[in-house]
C-alpha cells in the first residue's frame, strides 16, 4: 500500500529518471504534442518520425535530464532541435564536395535553431504569472522602458523592475534545461 501510495505521488521527472515504463507513456501524451509541433516546423511531413526518434532519445538518455536545471519541455525541445538538425542532414545528404556539405550545415543548423529558439522562449514565457509576462512582454516585444511600462500597467518602477529581474531568472532557469548552458 505505501509503494502505490508512493508511486502516485512521485513526479513525472522523478518516474522518468528511476526508468518506470509508464513515465515514458505518461511524458509522451504530456509533451507529444510540443514535440510534434516542434518537429512539424522544422521537418514538416516527416515530424512523426522525428517525434518518436526524440522521445526514444529522451528514454534512452534519461539518466541526463537533471530537474534542477530545467524542465522535460525544455530538455524535449533540446532533443527535438538535435534530432531536426541530424534528420535534415541525413535527408540533403548527396554526392557533394566538402564545401558544399559545409555550406548546406551552415544553412540548416540556423534555421532549425531560431525555430526552437522561438518555440523554447514562448514556451518559457508562458511558465510565468501573469504579472511578469505582462513586464516581459511589453519591454521586450513592444520595446517599452520600464518607466513606460509602470505608466501602462499602472505599477511602481520598482515593481517593474522587479517583475522583470525575477522573470528573466525564471526564463533562464526554464532555458538552462533546454540548451544545457547559460545563456542570459
């Protein structure tokens, strides 16, 4: 009775890390969706196949995914990019020169990478209350200073400030998973 009553309070992440066999069916009908559509923007008809090698990666390399460094969306949107990035290499592959495999690697990496940058910084977005979205969103996206944006949301500087601190390191901490480094 304790196991069960154990086992259904232990997290997807911790379930996924111990390898219990429901914590990969539990993280595909969570996540499938994000990961298809990750994958559908970057290979387009083939974003099935892709989806399935990413959650078989993401099985396979369990033992890596950290909680404490970021969350399975991120880790999976990681996954999805490497997994995009190796499909559309191996798809373009054709007799070349070097050059020319060099050049086609240069062409598809960015592209594959602003996609998920995209999609992985959205998705991060939307992890925040509401408060620090608004903050977020209207310096970043609506390019507001935070005076600019206290007149709107009708909130002290300081609170702005604040709002936009906390939620930059909340965003980093949700980003760190997916990109394995630091990057604001």
């Amino acid at each position: 009775m304790t196991a069960m009553i154990c086992e259904m309070v232990a997290t997807l992440e911790d379930r996924l890390v111990t390898g219990e066999d429901s914590a990969l069916r539990d993280m595909f009908d969570e996540y499938g969706p994000l990961v298809l559509s990750i994958c559908r923007r970057l290979v387009g008809d083939d974003a099935e196949d892709v989806a399935q090698q990413v959650f078989l990666a993401a099985w396979r390399g369990r033992l890596s995914f950290d909680p404490s460094k970021g969350s399975i969306a991120a880790w999976l949107a990681g996954i999805s990019r490497f997994k995009s990035i190796d499909f559309l290499r191996a798809k373009g592959r054709r007799p070349s020169t070097p050059d020319e495999h060099i050049a086609d690697r240069q062409a598809v990496e960015p592209a594959v990478n602003g996609v998920v940058d995209q999609m992985v910084l959205a998705s991060a977005l939307q992890t925040l209350p509401p408060a620090r979205r608004d903050v977020i969103t209207l310096g970043f996206y609506e390019n507001l200073s935070h005076p600019e944006i206290a007149a709107r949301l009708d909130l002290p500087l300081g609170t702005v400030k604040s709002h936009m601190r906390r939620g930059l390191e909340a965003m980093q901490r949700e980003l760190e998973g997916s990109y394995g480094r630091r990057l604001l």
